[in-house]
C-alpha cells in the first residue's frame, strides 16, 4: 500500500483521507485546521508539522482546497519538495485556468499530475461513492485510479489537464439552470391549482425529466429522500452552487461561450445568497422562484 499525503482536510477532504486509511494506506495528513488535524489524527492519518513536511517520501500526494488560489499556493510550495515521478492529485472544484497552471508546475519538476474534482457531496465522501472526473495524461490518470477508486465508485478520464475541472463545472451549470426550471414548474402549478405530486407523476415520466426532479424534488413529497423534506438543510449548499455557477461564468468569458441561461441561474443563485441563504440547501432556489411573484 502507498504513502499518501493528503492536505486540506474539510468537510468533503477529512472523510476522503479517512477512506484512505481504511482502505490500508499510510495517510500523512495537513490542514493549517487545528480540529481537522485532530479529526484526522482520530481517523488514524499521522498528522504533519507542514504541507512541505506531509509531501517528503510520499508516492501520491491529494490536495482538496477551497479556491484555485489555495491551490497553487499549497502546489507552489509542495510539488519542488516531491519524489520527481510521484503524482499529485487536486480534487478541489477550482477554475480551469489555474488548474491548468498546476499541471504545468507539476511537469516542470517531474512530477505526475491529476485535476479530479469530485460529484456527490459529503454524503458520497463519507461513503467512498464520489464521481471523481480527471484531468491530466494516461500515465498519471493510470497511477490515480486505484487510489481515486478508494474514495469513488465512478472514475472518469475526461481529457487531458483541466478537462476534469471543464466537465465538473459543465455538469453543475446544467444541474443549477435544471434546478430553477423545476421550481419554477412547481411554482406555476401551484398557481394553476395542479398539485405537486400531479406534476411529479407526470414529468418524471415525461420529457421533462431531469435529477433536479426524480432524485432532488424541490418540494416536500414526492421524493421523501430530497432536502426539501428536511427544511432545505444542505444537501448541496447554494453558497457552493454559486461558486461553481461562477467558475462556468468565468470560463465562459474566458472561452467566447455564450451561457445565456448559466449567466442567468448564477445571478438568481447570488439574489438567494445575498439574501441570507448561502447555507440553504440549492434546491431551496424554489422559495425565491416564488418570492418573485409577489405575491
Ligand atoms: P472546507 O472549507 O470544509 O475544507 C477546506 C479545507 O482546506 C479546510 O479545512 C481548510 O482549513 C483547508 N485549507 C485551506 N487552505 C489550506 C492550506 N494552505 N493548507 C492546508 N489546508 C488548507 O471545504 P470542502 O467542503 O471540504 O470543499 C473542498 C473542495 O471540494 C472545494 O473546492 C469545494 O468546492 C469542493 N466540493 C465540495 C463539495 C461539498 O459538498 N462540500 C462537493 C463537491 C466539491
């Protein structure tokens, strides 16, 4: 079994580096988090003084930051100090641009590198049930897999260097615009005395079926599972649909793509944040659908 650093130990990274653990492999953990370092410790990680400290001697090392910036200040100061031929995965969601800056610092010193931002929340973390889409070359996709396979159920070799953080952002700008879709469709069958449970049997087996209804209804009912029968406790936070919704923008503009409808859901998704809700579950989009009304 292999030597893994793992840094940036959160919510989705504590449990991903516990998974780690279980499965046999020498994790040695950082996060400049006294409790992360503690629950990771607890999780059976050996804890590092540094970053630098936590890369020496390992084969794989796994960053999973907040932002693009997190990341290549942590690589930054890593990737000079790892075994050239040793590969370095980032799981973070973070805009291409600087991911692709990362594999490119990466190959300056010899070292394998993955872009392998994750779907499935915190939930899929704790469970090792991520969809982990990678970017980066054959080789390196070769030697991740196996330890990506211990924290996912689904690994998919996207492209070359950022083509995971391109498909991760595609995914959720089509998930963000599906979501107000379908609250807005709710919102006019109330308004239509069509009641939510109607509309449910009919699109989920019609042509406007999506995961935004079968799997995450926005109303309390028809899938009891759903956040919204939980008060809209997070589930997938707004605050993390808007940064994502913003990574799209951003690469949007930077590309020439026009993104009408994905410009139009990340300025609902800022109004509901704005408003207080970045901790809201995304699907509570549907209070604000309504609220529009006025009425
Ligand atoms: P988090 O804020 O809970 O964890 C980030 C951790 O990084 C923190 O513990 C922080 O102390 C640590 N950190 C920051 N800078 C550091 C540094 N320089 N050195 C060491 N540690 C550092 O965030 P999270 O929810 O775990 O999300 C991590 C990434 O995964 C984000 O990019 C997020 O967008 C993405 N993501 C999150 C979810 C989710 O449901 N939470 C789902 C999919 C993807």
């Amino acid at each position: 079994m292999a030597i893994i650093a793992f840094i940036g130990l959160g919510n989705m990274g504590g449990p991903m580096a516990a998974n780690l653990v279980k499965a046999g492999h020498q994790v040695v953990a950082y996060d400049l988090a006294e409790a992360s370092r503690h629950q990771a410790k607890a999780d059976g990680a050996t804890i590092a003084e540094s970053a630098v400290a936590a890369v020496k001697g390992a084969e794989v090392v796994v960053t999973m930051l907040p932002a693009g910036k997190h990341v290549l200040s942590v690589w930054n100061e890593v990737v000079p100090a790892m075994t050239g031929g040793a590969l370095i995965i980032d799981s973070s969601t973070i805009d291409v641009d600087s991911a692709r800056q990362a594999h490119a610092l990466a190959g300056q010193y010899g070292v394998l590198s993955i872009d392998a931002p994750v779907s499935g929340g915190t939930g899929g973390a704790k469970a090792a049930t991520l969809t982990f889409m990678c970017g980066g070359d054959e080789r390196a996709f070769s030697v991740a897999r196996p330890v990506l396979e211990k924290m996912g159920k689904k690994i998919v070799h996207c492209g070359g260097a950022g083509a995971g953080q391109a498909a991760k952002i595609c995914n959720n700008m089509i998930l963000g615009i599906s979501m107000i879709a379908v609250g807005e469709a709710f919102v006019l069958a109330e308004k239509l005395g069509l009641s939510h449970q109607a509309l449910f049997d009919v699109a989920s087996t019609s042509s406007g079926q999506c995961w935004s209804l079968t799997t995450y209804c926005p109303v309390p009912g028809p899938v009891p599972t759903s956040p919204a029968n939980n008060d809209y406790k997070p589930g997938f936070a707004t605050a993390l649909m808007l940064k994502d919704l913003t990574l799209a923008q951003d690469a949007a503009t930077a590309s020439g793509a026009a993104t009408p409808l994905g410009q139009h859901a990340q300025q609902i998704y800022q109004a509901f944040e704005t408003a207080g809700n970045g901790g809201v579950d995304f699907s509570g989009i549907i209070k604000h659908v309504r609220g529009l009304t006025g009425k």
